[in-house]
C-alpha cells in the first residue's frame, strides 16, 4: 500500500512538475516574443515620426532661406536618420528573437536596411546638389554690373569670367553620382565656352575693338538661349534611383504590418 502510495505521490508530483514547467515555459516563450514585437514596433514607429516629411520640412524650413544652408541641413538630417538607423538595427539584434516572430523580424530589418540604402542613395545626390547650389551661385554673381567705361567694363567682364571658371573648378571636384556624369560633363562644357566666350570678350575690349566685341556678344546671347532650352535630370527618374518602387512599397507597408503583429502577440499569455 504505501509502495503504491508513494509512487502515486510521485506521478502527481512529476506530472505537477511537469504541466508547471510547461506553464512556465509558454509563459516565457509569450514574454520573449512581446519584448521582441514592442521593442521592433517602438524602433520602428519612433523613427516614422522622427523623419516625417513634416518634421523634415520643419526642420529645413528653420535652417533659413540660404539654399547653401538648407542643402546642408539636409545632408546633416540625412546622416542623423542613417545613424538611427543602423542603431535600431544593432537594438534589435541584441534583442532576444524566436521563430514565432520571424516575420516582425524580417520586417523591422528591411524597414532599416531599405531606409539606410535610400538615405545613402540621397545622400550621393545631395552631395552633388550642394556643388550645383555652388556653381548656380557663381553663375549668378556673372550677371554683371554697371558699365560707364571701357575699362568698367573689362573689369565687369573679367569678373563674370572668373564666377563661370570659379563653377567650373566646382563642378571638377564634385562627387558626380553614375547616371549624371554625362550631365556634370555636358554643364563643364558648356560653362567652359561661356569662359572662352567671356575672355574673347575682354580681350576684344582690351583692344577697344568694339565691332569685334559685339560679335562674341552675339555668340553669349546665342549660348544663353542654348542654355535655356537645356533639359535638366528629370526629378521622377532621381527618386526611383534613390529608391525603387518597390522598396517604397515596403517602407509604406511595415509599419502599419508591425504594429498589427505586435498587438497580436501582446494578445497572448501563453505561447507553447
């Protein structure tokens, strides 16, 4: 009798111990996955709200009215989301994962990865545009002034000149993304001969060859009207280099996808 008894005793406690365990263990299995799922839902949501269009107008919008300025703040907004970025990836894996969340987790890791190739993308042709900023102020500054004599004007000419070759060494040293180098070059050409145009001029005037001079004068009005009929990078084919269609999808999709899963999983005690 008491063999029997204790062997019983035995069974419940080891079936006790046993349901307890497995209690305990989707109790944790469920603990794990809601550390996981909130913490990919905050990363992820934090950096939506961050790096809002609006936030990032506001942002540049406070920067002042320099498009100097402005092209700066941008890069530096850029770099700052690229950071938190790969932060919140480095976040996340630390952060415990198991296979019940694996689809939260591919998510969140191409929500990031998606967001730092695109950021990188940008940042190659903001980059780019800051020197065309650079150069569109030089040319700017070659509009000329008042001219009340003939050496007024070789002054005036001299320092348009030198703008237009001041853009042209900008456009040398910019860093020029793959698919507009051919419009970098075709910009030099172009600039290289206004400067040509621009030192016949002066050396016409120089000469006080003045019939001389009028005709380069016809040959700057000619490369002006070139220059305004010019096609600029179409801005719809930019955005789809920076990013693709695709990838913009995604990043529209996960975190609404994420947030869904997360309150899901925030459902559950147990999980086995």
């Amino acid at each position: 009798m008491k063999k029997v008894i204790i062997t019983l005793i035995i069974v419940i406690l080891v079936l006790g111990i046993g349901t307890g365990g497995a209690l305990f263990w989707g109790y944790s299995n469920a603990k794990i996955d809601k550390a996981y799922a909130n913490k990919a839902n905050t990363l992820v949501s934090d950096f939506e709200k961050k790096y809002s269009d609006d936030n990032f107008t506001n942002a540049l919008n406070d920067a002042g009215s320099s498009d100097v300025t402005k092209a700066q703040k941008a890069i530096d907004l850029m770099n700052q989301a690229k950071t938190d970025a790969q932060n919140s990836l480095n976040e996340l894996n630390k952060q415990k994962a198991t296979k019940r969340v694996t689809s939260i987790q591919k998510d969140a890791e191409d929500y990031f990865n998606i967001s730092i190739k695109a950021i990188d993308n940008a940042l190659a042709y903001m980059n780019y545009s800051k020197s065309l900023i650079a150069v569109g102020n030089s040319i700017e500054s070659a509009s000329g002034g008042a001219v009340t004599s003939l050496d007024s004007a070789v002054t005036t000419f001299q320092a348009m000149k030198d703008s237009v070759d001041k853009a042209i060494v900008e456009l040398d040293k910019a860093t020029v993304p793959d698919d507009l180098k051919t419009y970098n070059a075709q910009l030099k050409q172009s600039l290289s001969e206004l400067s040509t145009v621009l030192g016949q001029m002066i050396a016409a005037l120089k000469a006080g060859d003045i019939a001389l001079f009028s005709s380069y004068a016809d040959s700057l009005t000619t490369w002006t009207n070139k220059m305004a009929t010019w096609a600029i990078p179409n801005t719809d084919k930019l955005s789809d280099k920076i990013i693709s269609s695709e990838d913009r999808k995604k990043i529209d999709e996960i975190p609404g996808r994420i947030s869904g899963s997360a309150t899901e999983i925030n459902k559950k005690t147990f999980v086995f």
